[in-house]
C-alpha cells in the first residue's frame, strides 16, 4: 500500500492535487479578483472625491465582511 504521500506525486515526482482541490483554487482566485477590482473601483470613486473616506472605508468592509 502507498503512503499518502507517495499517492500524491505524479510519475515524475511532482506533487499532484486532485481536481476539487483545483477547482477550489480556481474558484478562490476569481473572488479574490473580483472583490480586488470592487476596492478599485472605490478607490476610483474616493480620489475622484465621488464618495468620503468613511464611506470608502464602510464599503470595503462590506466587501471583505462577506468572505
């Protein structure tokens, strides 16, 4: 029997992640994209003078808060 370590290499060695472990990654890396461009857009908004730093700051709290 193969040791769970040895049951995740590939042939050459390299460590291997299985497809739900990718999917999650994949998955976590486009809400870590979107949420960075909603900040963007606020900090757009913010040194455009559009919105106040309190304000700034509340919405990128609504942002995070929903991870």
């Amino acid at each position: 029997m193969l040791t769970m370590d040895a049951q995740r290499k590939t042939d050459d060695g390299l460590k291997a992640i299985t497809k739900a472990h990718h999917e999650h990654v994949v998955l976590r890396r486009a809400l870590y994209i979107s949420m960075d461009q909603r900040v963007g857009d606020l900090w757009d908004q913010y040194d455009n003078h559009d919105i106040v730093c309190e304000e700034f700051l509340t919405r990128v709290g609504e942002i995070y808060g929903r991870i």
